[in-house]
C-alpha cells in the first residue's frame, strides 16, 4: 500500500475503535441490559418483524447460524420468543417476540435514544445538521451502495448569502492557494459594495445550491453602461463534477445579454485553470496580462473579455 492508503486503512480502523467503545460493544451488557450487542441488535430486528425467518435473519445480520441460534434458544427460554408455522409454508417457522420480549426490548430501546440524543443536545443545530449528512455518506461509503447523484439549483441571492460568499473565497483560496487574508478583505469589500450600490435589472447575484447548502457563486455588476463584469465565480469543492461552475458562468453571461449589455469582461489569475478553462470554452478572449504581488503571492493577474 502506498501511504495515502496506508492512512486511509488506519483511518478507517482507528473509526471502527472508537464506534465500538462509543456503543458499548466492548462489554458484556449493552445499557446494563444484560445482552452482548450481538444480541441486543437480534433483539432490535425481532422487535421490528413478527415474520422473520432464522436463515433470513441470519443473512441479514451477517451472523452465523450456529450462533444465531444460540441466542434464539436463550431468548426462547427466558419466554421472549415464539416460533410460529408459517401460514404460507407449511414447513417454515415464524419467529415472533412475545410481551415478554417486547417488554425487554423497550428499556434497551429508549436506552439507545437516549445515548443518541445525548450527543444531539450538545450541538449546535448546524453541528447536528453536519453529523447527520456524515452518518449518511459514511453509511453510504461504507456499504457501497450507488450515491443518487444530487440535483443542484441556481437562484438569486438572499439574506445571509453574502456571509458565505466571503467566507468561502477566503477559506478556498487560502487552502488551495496559499493567499493571505488581505484577499477575504477584497471579497468582503466588492460583496459589501453589491449590496449597498445594488442595481436591480443591471446586477444578479447567483448562488448554486446543493441539498439547500450554498455551493457556489457569480455576480454580474456594471463596469459602465455598456459592459458588465464578472466577478467571485466559485464552486465549493464537495459540488466539483456537477457542471456548476460552467453553469453560473453560461446564466451569467445570459442575464447580461438580457440586461443590455454589449460586452463582459472579467480579471482573474493565470493559476486559475479550471476557471480559465471555463472562459475560454464560453467565448472570452484574453486581452491582457501583468505580473503582480497581492495576497501574499506572486501573481500573474488576466483581463478577459466576450462581446455580447
């Protein structure tokens, strides 16, 4: 393995250490009910069906038979499970927990919420709103299933957005390219200046969303009556390969045509190249170029241009 493997796996490990002593798997008796997590989870699926198979079951839980049926035969014995012929084959049985067994699976199940819920309460919302879509894509990743692939959305800017706006040009480009915070200062200004000096008709902000988290961006603003600029063009990583970035360029440069404008010109850095790439396969042309020191690099600064 090479050693971004070697890290992967170790991840992956160190994860599964922490999850089985986080639940309780460690120890003899999940939430003191006296049951091995093996058995507190074939307790859980028989308390979810009156029609479970024991060779079903144990496929399903990925158990062996044998042992499986060690447990069946306990919680048989302690009055908690019945066997029933099967209605529908004669030669099947039914598994079905008694009141019994309903009885003793309550406590253990409001045991497992409460733990839940205990992590839930020391969140913030918007930690909570993060823990769940992990737990999801972790399930996800883990099991293989096919990821739905999301379906994103363009819309106009609202209350709040700008926030994101700047904070994500700032961390962006501060992770990816090393520029210091004298660029999140430039973002907060122009964005400041949108909404202040706000035309409407002339100015769009559009912000790309995906599962209702913003992803992305671009603003159209006046250069003078006849061109329009193009400005804080973004995609968030977590949405690259869903064709956003191409896709708030093209309804950039449509609201522009629509608004009247003869032409659209841009500035960006030669070390952008998916950006450039973008700009070239839409039409614009480079114009002109200089070297420059800002953010804290060394920089070589393009002016772009596309006749409307």
């Amino acid at each position: 393995m090479d050693a971004v493997e070697t890290e992967a796996v170790a991840a992956i490990r160190r994860f599964n250490r922490f999850h089985t002593r986080w639940v309780g798997a460690l120890g003899g008796s999940l939430h003191g009910s006296g049951l091995a997590l093996a058995e507190a989870r074939v307790l859980y699926e028989l308390a979810q069906r009156d029609d479970w198979q024991a060779g079903e079951l144990a496929r399903a839980l990925d158990l062996d038979p044998a042992y499986l049926s060690r447990i069946l035969k306990r919680f048989a014995g302690q009055g908690w499970l019945d066997r029933i012929r099967s209605a529908a084959d004669g030669r099947a049985w039914r598994l079905r927990l008694t009141a019994q067994g309903r009885a003793a699976f309550q406590p253990l199940d409001r045991a497992s919420s409460t733990q839940a819920a205990a992590i839930l309460q020391r969140l913030e919302p918007v930690d909570r709103a993060r823990l769940v879509a992990a737990l999801a894509d972790t399930e996800r990743l883990l099991s293989g299933e096919a990821e739905k692939r999301p379906v994103p959305v363009i819309r106009e800017h609202r209350a709040g957005d700008m926030g994101w706006v700047i904070g994500a040009h700032g961390r962006l480009y501060a992770d990816d390219y090393g520029w210091d915070l004298s660029f999140e200062a430039l973002v907060a200004e122009i964005a400041a200046k949108f909404l202040r000096e706000f035309k409407p008709g002339r100015e769009r902000c559009f912000i790309a969303e995906l599962d209702g988290q913003p992803v992305g961006s671009a603003f159209v603003v006046q250069e003078d009556g006849a061109t329009a600029k193009l400005r804080l063009v973004l995609v968030e990583k977590r949405a690259h390969g869903l064709g956003l970035g191409k896709r708030l360029v093209r309804e950039a440069i449509g609201f522009a045509r629509d608004a009247g404008y003869a032409r659209m010109v841009l500035w960006t850095n030669d070390i952008l190249h998916a950006a450039r790439g973008i700009y070239v396969g839409e039409g614009f042309r480079l114009v002109a170029e200089e070297r420059h020191h800002s953010f804290g690099q060394d920089l070589v600064g393009q002016n772009w241009e596309l006749m409307l």
